[in-house]
C-alpha cells in the first residue's frame, strides 16, 4: 500500500498544482476585466521612473547657455533649489530667467526677466493686426519706458564688459563685407564664417550680390541702452550689428522710425535683407531682428542660445 501511495504522490501534486493555475487564470482574467481603466495607469505609474516629465524652462535654459557657450561656461546643474550655470569661477542662478548671482537673488522682483525668445526662422503670413492686438500693442508701447531693468550680470560677466571701458578693451575692428565694423574678440570666427557664405551665395545670386553693393554702413559697438528703456543693448557688448542701405526707398526698417501705426505695416513695405543672408547669419548664430513684432530689419545679434533653445539645428538653415 505505501508503494502505491510513494508512486502515485507526484502525479498527485502535479495535478494539485494544475487545478490551482486554472483557478488562478480564470480569477485573473475575470478581475482584469473588471477593473476600472485607471489602474492599468497606475501600474504603468509604478514601473516608469519619476523623472519622465518634460524638463522645466530653467533646465532648459541653462543647458541651452551651457552648450551655446562651452568655453566659458563650465557646466548647468541644479543645485540649491533652482538650475544654475557655472560662468568661470561664478554660479548663474536661473532666477525666473533672471540670471543673477548669489548674492543679488534677494532681488530678485528689481528686474524683468532676460528675454529668451521663442525664435520663428520664417515669417509667418501676413494679417492685418485685430483690434485687439492693436490695444494691446498700444498698451506696451506706453509701459516701455516704465519696464524694469533687465539685469546684465550674467552678460557683463560672459563678455567681460562690466562698463564702458571693459567693452572697449574687448572689441576688434574688422572688415566685414567690405565696410568696417567693431564686434566682440569672441564673435570674429563666426562673423567671418558668415562673410564667406554670403560671398559664396553672391557668385551666383544676383539678388545677394545687389545687397551687398546697395549697404551704405555697418554699426555694432556703441555702449548704450535699448532704446526707450532701461534694458542694456547687446550693441554694447559688440555682438549686434546694424547693417544699414543707402536708401532703403519707402520701406520701414525700424518700428521706432515708421510712425505711429508701425504695426500695421505689411511685410512688402518693409526694408529686408535677402533669404539668403538671413539664414546665412542665422547658420552661425546670430539671429535677425525682423521678426520681432517690434521690428527692426538691418539688425543681427548673436545669441545662439537662441537656436538650441527653440530645438533648431544651425548647419540645417545653410
């Protein structure tokens, strides 16, 4: 009898084990499909890794300055409770896209956020501005004067142009296109990259080649404000450039000199560069004013935090 019993005891429990994974089957299938829609959710939840979301805009940011100007700022990392970048030996805290050191995040609300614009290398089709807008426009334009300071701390320090004086030491007087100009030691490369692009375009454009016979003059380094506010122009540091026609005919080229409807002003009475030249700057890092709603069509600024910022890949706009 007990041989029996030792014999038949593994097809015992193998059919044991068999009844229990029916059973089991059957119960998972009824209460997988009983289930409310979100727990499926709440188990992917579990099993994804918590840092999945979209990084916030003072990640993006400093990593955006970090990658735009890697020989002289050392790293982006987040570190006492906001995103930083390390400008030589000086942390650079985001600050709601003030940028500020250490020792001046106690004032924070004394200055306007810099302006890390949201860039568009086309422009989009014209539509005469609604009534809406236009009081809108109205509006800003009457509170120009009244903005904030834009806090150049972490400009001055990435340019070493803390004052008039420090500017002066740091710009070259060059050839570009054929007219002189004085820019920042650090933008000579790239300039010189886009010259030789646009001369490239003008072997066989004639519309490049007309351009750049109509240019009256180029200017770039003055130290002053933006115009109307309290904002430091990018001039003053030599990393805009203003490249004016002899005569741009009737067409407006800056929304400060085309009267009070400025606004509606519609691109075909506009005074623009050539495509080509656009983009050939833009390749390089220096985008073109023209797009701004407060337009200003002969001016260039190198900010290629810019284009990595808007995700926009440099070598693709040649």
């Amino acid at each position: 009898m007990n041989k029996w019993i030792i014999k038949l005891k593994p097809l015992f429990i193998a059919i044991v084990l068999l009844l229990i994974a029916g059973i089991y089957l059957v119960y998972g299938m009824d209460t997988t499909r009983c289930k409310p829609q979100g727990s499926r959710n709440e188990i992917i939840d579990a099993v994804l890794p918590s840092d999945v979301s979209e990084p916030s805009r003072a990640e993006r940011v400093t990593k955006a300055l970090a990658a735009a100007y890697p020989r002289r700022i050392l790293k982006a990392e987040y570190r006492n409770g906001d995103w930083a970048v390390l400008l030589r030996d000086t942390w650079f805290y985001y600050a709601e896209g003030r940028l500020l050191p250490e020792d001046r995040l106690d004032r924070v609300y004394e200055y306007n956020p810099i302006l890390f614009y949201t860039y568009q290398y086309e422009l989009p089709l014209w539509e005469t501005p609604s009534a809406e807008l236009v009081s809108q426009i109205r509006n800003m334009r009457a509170d120009y004067a009244e903005w904030l300071p834009r806090p150049n701390y972490f400009f001055d320090a990435l340019y070493r142009a803390h004052n008039r004086s420090e500017a002066d030491e740091r710009v070259k007087t060059i050839l570009f296109l054929g007219h002189p100009v004085t820019v920042h030691y650090s933008i000579l490369e790239n300039l010189a990259l886009v010259e030789q692009r646009i001369f490239e375009i003008a072997r066989t454009d004639p519309q490049t080649k007309s351009w750049i016979d109509s240019i009256n003059n180029l200017e770039s380094w003055g130290w002053r404000d933006v115009a109307g506010t309290q904002a430091r122009s990018f001039h003053s540091y030599g990393v805009a450039i203003d490249i004016l026609p002899r005569s741009p005919g009737s067409r407006a080229m800056y929304w400060q000199w085309a009267g009070p409807e400025w606004w509606n002003i519609p691109y075909e009475r506009r005074y623009h560069p050539p495509v080509s030249v656009i983009k050939a700057f833009e390749s390089y890092g220096f985008f073109w004013g023209g797009y701004w709603l407060f337009f200003d069509t002969m001016h260039f600024e190198y900010r290629p935090e810019i284009f990595i910022l808007n995700g926009i890949d440099l070598s693709s706009l040649w």
